[in-house]
C-alpha cells in the first residue's frame, strides 16, 4: 500500500471495510472515533483519561508525512465513519525501528479491524525500510503479554507502569500467533504508543526529529 492507495478488507465477519492511509481533512472522522471510544479504551490507548482531542493532538494524528510517521485509519463504508487507526512513528535516531500502535472503536472491537489495519500498515512499514516494531503494554495484561511473546515479540524494557516490546515486521501478513496478539490490541489491551500519545511535549520531540537527514516526503 502506498501513501495514496485505498483498498476494500473483508473482516472475519463477512463485513467489509475501506483501509487507506491517513489525511489531514480527518480531523472530523478521528474526532468522532475518539468520541465513540469508552473511557476504559481511552485510558489505555491514550495513557490518560484525556476527555478530548486538542488542536495539537488532531495536526498531530492526521498530518503525518507518510515515512517517519504513518498511519493507516478503516472506514465503515456504509456510514462513512472511523472504526479504527493503526499508526507507527520512527524512533528517533534508528530509521529501522518504529513504536507502533492501534485503536479500534469499541463497537468494531474483536472483529478483525486491527489485524486489517496492522496487516496494511506492516506493508507500509516493508515500502520504508522499517523492520521491528516496538509497543508498550501495561503489566497488568498478561493476555498481550501471552500473546506478544508467543508471537515472539522481545522484552526490550520495561518499568512500573508498562513493558516495551519489539517484534520483527513480518515479511508477508501476519501469522496466527501475531493475529492473536492484534486481536487482543484491538480489544483494548494493548497500550498506545507513548511517543504517539504524550501530547505538546512529544509534539515538539517529534519536531526536533524532522531535523535529522531521514526525515524524506
């Protein structure tokens, strides 16, 4: 998948969707999905029980540069509405690693949108050099934590509050063990991207990183 492409995905259920990458004029269909997210997915995707989205956080979310940030949203084709995003962020300094993260409104939860999304954004990840992605889960989830390391994810950190993992991006899809653990993401267990999610000041982090020589397109 390119920066421009869009494609239909059928979930497990029968139901298709629409998966593209993410644009700037979004803003109103990632307001919306954060609106129709409980406050217990908010909580651990966003790491705070941050009630809206702010100016900052939406330009932050949608206009990304499709390279060292991307993100890939799923679109009810029947509504027009967000049912979930998939987004990695390069780490700074390591142009083949990048935290990535999903989020899957509540009522399209445990029907295979996060695989969908993950499937198309480990692609992107394939077009722009990326080989390990790196997440952040709460200790408390030991479903993710089953399910990452049977998919051969890598304890690479970890404190009080979460444990960072890393797994290498598949080569072609997804297999059963990694589809287990993104189902159990797009349930609302794993945790957003810290990078992602720390608002103005991993806004202007991010904007320092735009200095280095691989920040292309």
């Amino acid at each position: 998948m390119n920066a421009s492409a869009e494609q239909t995905v059928r979930l497990r259920d029968g139901q298709e969707i629409g998966v593209r990458p993410i644009r700037p004029d979004d803003k109103p269909l990632i307001v919306d999905g954060f609106n129709r997210l409980s406050e217990r997915s908010r909580r651990r995707r966003f790491l705070t029980p941050a009630s809206e989205l702010t100016p900052e956080d939406l330009a932050y979310l949608t206009e990304v540069d499709h390279n060292r940030h991307e993100a890939i949203v799923g679109i009810d084709p029947f509504e027009g509405r967000a049912v979930g995003v998939a987004r990695y962020v390069r780490v700074p300094g390591n142009r083949e690693c990048a935290e990535v993260a999903v989020a899957v409104v509540d009522e399209w939860q445990h029907r295979g949108v996060a695989t969908a999304l993950m499937n198309a954004l480990s692609q992107r990840a394939r077009e722009t050099g990326i080989k390990r992605f790196t997440a952040l889960v709460s200790p408390e989830n030991t479903v993710v934590l089953d399910a990452l390391q049977g998919a051969g994810a890598q304890r690479t950190a970890a404190d009080a509050d979460e444990i960072e993992f890393t797994v290498e991006v598949p080569a072609e899809g997804l297999g059963e063990r990694m589809r287990e653990a993104l189902r159990a993401a797009g349930a609302g267990q794993l945790r957003l991207a810290g990078r992602v999610a720390r608002r103005l000041g991993v806004w202007r982090r991010d904007e320092d990183d735009d200095a280095e020589p691989d920040a292309a397109g």
